[in-house]
C-alpha cells in the first residue's frame, strides 16, 4: 500500500516560495493545490511554473480548502503569527519559514496555539539539512573532536534587493539577525547545543538602499551583527553578521575547533573539510558530500514526519529559543560590555 499524498497550500508567493516548491516536488508524495499571493501576476506565474492548479490573493481561502492538510507559510515576518494560529486554528499542519515570529513571545503564541489544535508545527532552517551539516553532526556525535574549545560561524551577503519591507522596523524588528543571523544561531544549537549568555553589537552601517526596481529605501533595522555566545558545553562562539556585504560567503561559513580536531564548513576548502588527531595521512580531509536537489532532504523528512514516518521534529522549540537568543543580543547590543543570560526552553 502507498503512502498517501498529502494536500499542501501555500501561503506567500515571494522569493523563498520557490525554494520550498522546488523541494516538496523533489521529496514526491505531496500536491500543492493553491498559493496566495500578494501580487497576481507573480503568483500566477509561480503557479504555472510549478503546475499549481489554483491561486488566490486571500490566505485565508486556503486554510478553507479541505484539500489542504498542511501548509508552508512564507509570507513576511510580522504576519507569521497571525496566520500560524489561524491555521492551527484551521487544523493544518505547519511549516513556516524562518524567523518563527519577531518575538519570543509571539513564538510562544503559535506554539500554544498548535498544541492547543493538535497539529504539527514546524520552522523552516534550511542549512541544517544541508549534507555537509550532517556529516558534521555525525562527527560531533562520535566524539572524535573531543570537547568543544570554539566555534566561528558567519552569514553575510549583499542583502535582500527584492523588497522594502526587509529594512522596516515594524516588519523585521532585529533586521540582519532575523534574517540571516538566525540561520548561524539554528546551526549553533543544533549541532553543540544551548546558547545560555550572548554579548555583542548591532549597528545599522548603510543607511539608503537602492532596491532591483531602483527604489531607495531608508533602513530602519540593523544591517551589521558581532556577537560572541557561551554555549551550555562551555564553548565559546563568534559569530559574524552582514547584510552589506559585496560578495558575503556561501550560505554561512562555519569553522569548528576541537580538542582534537577542526572541521571546516563552507570555505576555501569546499563543503567539508576535517584535520583529526591519528588521522595517518596528518592532512586535511575533504570527503566528497551528497548534494541532492536543493529542498529535496528537508522537504521528504517533513512529509515523512506528517505521515509518522520520522521521528518527532522540535525546530518549533529550537525557534523559540532562537528568538530568545535574538532578544538577548538585541539587549546586550544596547548596554555594552554587558553578557545577557538567555532563557532556556522547556522541551517537555
């Protein structure tokens, strides 16, 4: 008997929307039936391209379809919450991209709300599925580094050109931290565990931007982070922020230094490069990573999960604590000098 397929709507039309639409028809097992959008033209088209068979510029008529057994939600920060706890409300599963919501305390709401209605509710971190993260994670588990002494990790790029609302305050509160910081804080956590104190800077570096259709908006949120973070292990992190950048780095670029060992993600060296203690070459390795279709992994194990084929996801939870680790920064950025305790979460 074949595993049954699942109703998707999805809900916001904008840049990451391919992204997510690319991995559900790599991972098979699942059908779009509709996508809102904000602006026709360009839903239309992302409807064609993917052959979805309808499109809508009202949300909430897809939480109404009964087609529609789960939804990816990537709309604009500032409306994930409200449309969350609708469609929890609404009884569909959840897949909403990062940042959860803009607050703690909005992240807390859309948690409540999806226990409240019984429904599965999961946070979109594309970099941890990547095969490079995966092979780390083994590595970390089989404890050939040893302990921890430091990490570096950076997210940095150009920035979005794509759209005002990413440089308002009302819309994006903590600017480059939400947007792509807190893709270095998820790999942080997941691989070495809780941030319990950060320290750290934000600053706001280029005041105007020009967008793609020649818009220049002034930025209202900050474009630069440092912070540094004291992990639970007692391992100490930096982690590096942009959103100004001429070139950036390739996603993040993550460096791992361990008693006996140093992992390299994402640099110079490729995808994955290793130096261990005993290694008999006593030379970097750079072992040859999977690379499946963008989307492919963290779109099958979601499906998966829906259909209690995987184990539980928790990326709801590690969402939380993401945006407490944000709010800390944000604190501390404003006192400096001063290390900001973060909260942990209760996982029970």
């Amino acid at each position: 008997m074949s595993d049954p397929v699942i109703g998707i709507g999805l809900i916001g039309a904008g840049f990451i929307a391919e992204y997510h639409l690319a991995g559900l028809a790599s991972a098979g097992g699942a059908v779009v039936h509709v996508v809102s959008g904000r602006t026709p033209a360009r839903t239309r088209a992302l409807a064609e391209r993917f052959q979805i068979g309808r499109v809508t510029e009202d949300w909430r008529s897809v939480l109404a379809d009964p087609e529609v057994g789960a939804v990816v939600v990537v709309t604009p920060d500032h409306t994930h919450e409200a449309i969350a706890v609708a469609a929890a409300r609404a009884g569909k599963s959840i897949l909403l991209q990062k940042p959860m919501a803009g607050s703690a305390a909005a992240c807390e709401r859309i948690i409540a709300a999806a226990r409240e209605h019984g429904v599965d509710l999961q946070v979109s971190y594309m970099h941890r599925h990547f095969g490079e993260v995966a092979r780390l994670r083994e590595l970390l588990a089989s404890d050939a580094l040893g302990a921890i002494h430091s990490v570096r990790i950076r997210n940095a790029t150009p920035g979005p050109d794509w759209g005002d609302w990413f440089f308002k305050s009302s819309a994006v509160g903590n600017g480059v931290v939400d947007q792509l910081g807190i893709h270095g804080i998820d790999l942080v956590t997941h691989l070495l565990g809780p941030i319990t104190r950060v320290t750290g800077r934000l600053a706001t570096l280029s005041p105007r931007r020009r967008l793609a259709d020649g818009r220049v908006v002034d930025v209202e949120v900050a474009d630069t982070a440092c912070a540094i973070y004291e992990l639970a292990c007692g391992a100490l992190v930096t982690h590096e922020m942009s959103m100004i950048e001429r070139q950036g780095c390739d996603r993040f670029r993550l460096e791992v230094y361990g008693e006996r060992g140093t992992v390299w993600l994402r640099t110079e060296r490729g995808p994955f490069a290793a130096w261990l203690d005993g290694d008999p070459a006593g030379c970097w390795r750079v072992p040859a990573i999977d690379e499946p279709p963008l989307g492919h992994v963290q779109h099958l194990r979601w499906l998966e999960s829906l259909r209690g084929d995987a184990s539980p996801d928790h990326s709801a939870l590690d969402a939380l604590a993401a945006a407490r680790v944000v709010e800390g920064l944000a604190l501390a950025s404003r006192e400096p000098g001063a290390w900001v305790s973060v909260e942990g979460v209760d996982r029970q």
